[in-house]
C-alpha cells in the first residue's frame, strides 16, 4: 500500500472521526457567548482556550470540520450524481449535436468559478450552508463530465464493448455494465481531489460571509473573525487555518495513493 495513502487517509480519517464526535459530543456549546471569559489561554476547561466572544476554541473546531465535510461531501456528491451520466452520455454519442451541447455546457460553467456563483445564488436567495452547496456542487458537474467522458472515449473502441454491440446491447445499458466499472478508478481519485476543493472552496465563501452563517461554526469564518486580531492573538487564525491545510493536505495525499494503487500500470511497474 503506498505510503502517502496510508497517512492520507489517516489524516482525513481524524478529522472525519472528529466531526462524527462532534455530533454527539463537545466539551462545550458553540452558541454560548460567555464574554468574561473572552480570550482565555489554554487550560484544562478550554483546552485550545477561548474567542473574542469567550466561546471554547475547541468546540469550535470540531463543529467547523463537521461543517466543512458535510458541505463538501453533499457538494461533490452532486457533482457525481449529475456530471458522471453526462460525461458517458457524451462519449457514447461523440460527435453528436448531444456531445457539443453537454460539451459546450460544460465549458459555460467553467467560466464561471465557485466563488462567482456562490454571489449570483446568494444575490437571489441569501447566504447559507446550502448556497454554498450548490455554488461547488454546480461547479463539480463538468469536471466530473470531462473525467467521465475522458476516461469512456478510448473505451468505445475495445473489442467487447464491440461484441456488446453486436450482441444488441444499447448504449445506456454498454454505460452502465461495461463503461462505468471500468472508470471508477478515475472517477474515485478525481472524488477526493474535489472533495479537497471543495474544503477550500467552503473556507472562502465563508470567509467572505456567503457560506455557513452564525451561530454554526465554519473554519472559514473563524478566520476571518480572527484576522483583526492577528498580531495579539495569533492563534486564534493559526488553529482553524491548520485545521484546513492538515485537511486538505490528507484528501490530496491520499488522492495520490489512490491513483498510484488503482493504476494498472504503476502496479505493474512496481512488481
């Protein structure tokens, strides 16, 4: 098993694990604003100490990782859900005015990042969790369809997916039987680099208030509730922001180890 799989998914492990206590337990609530004991250091009640507002720093973090999984899993989940059909629809009909349209979409969308989309939707409905969700489930839809499409292509000329043709399979059911299974190796690794995006992705639109809104803590708008108080009480910026690159760095670690043992050819390699 490659090694940078092994930390990978030990790192994401903790923090998954991390926001699964965080439903059921946390040392102390995150929407109680206690200010006498504003800023507090650490100590065996606040173990990560206090904020500006006297709420356990702790706490916080283990709600905020919950956050940013739930938002990034439902996200990428979307992006599965559409992009994948669209992408084998696309290869199964190449060249088709089918092909160009979801093709051509999918370059419509790309023109337009998360960030961009997340304002239109929140311009219209309001920030929320659930903007937030669609703004990078919206994005996810044609990267998934590229990968989808990219990994079918060379497919459709194989030998059986030929003898399927022949034996009157459609090219819904040669998709779903034959096509699909032989992608998911793609489609698993490319999952976990969006689902590493997507964290990314969730921190800055709540950073710049169009993500998750008060009292539910979010990492992204810790930091920005903390940058005014960068030089007096660093911490405060450092935690949530090593939360996110300890994330992040674990989802691409074991992306990498993914595709390094789900590769045929870096398998045989290898032996």
């Amino acid at each position: 098993m490659p090694p940078a799989l092994i930390l990978g998914a030990a790192l994401s492990g903790a923090f998954l694990l991390v926001a699964l206590v965080s439903l059921l337990w946390v040392p102390h609530a995150v929407d109680g604003v206690a200010i006498a004991n504003r800023l507090q250091p650490p100590s065996a009640a606040h173990p990560l100490g206090t904020d500006q507002l006297g709420r356990d720093i702790l706490s916080m973090l283990m709600v905020g990782a919950q956050t940013s999984i739930a938002v990034a899993l439902i996200a990428v989940g979307i992006g599965v859900a559409l992009g994948v059909p669209l992408g084998l629809a696309a290869a199964a009909s190449r060249g088709s005015l089918l092909d160009e349209v979801i093709m051509r979409g999918n370059d419509l969308i790309f023109a337009f990042p998360s960030l961009v989309i997340a304002i239109l939707i929140t311009a219209r409905y309001g920030p929320s969790a659930t903007n937030a969700i669609l703004a990078i489930g919206i994005f996810n839809i044609p990267v998934f369809a590229r990968v989808a499409r990219g990994g079918a292509l060379p497919l459709w000329t194989l030998d059986y997916i030929l003898a399927a043709r022949t034996a009157g399979k459609g090219r819904i059911r040669i998709s779903a039987e034959h096509i699909l299974p032989n992608i998911l190796n793609l489609l698993i690794v490319q999952a976990t680099i969006q689902f590493s995006l997507g964290i990314l992705a969730e921190a800055a639109l709540s950073y710049v208030g169009l993500g998750a809104q008060p009292p539910t803590p979010s990492w992204g708008r810790m930091l920005a509730e903390a940058q005014t108080m960068i030089y007096t009480h660093p911490m405060l910026a450092v935690l949530p922001g090593l939360a996110i690159v300890l994330m992040v760095l674990g989802l691409n670690l074991m992306g990498d180890g993914l595709r390094d043992a789900l590769d045929p050819r870096l398998r045989r390699g290898r032996a």
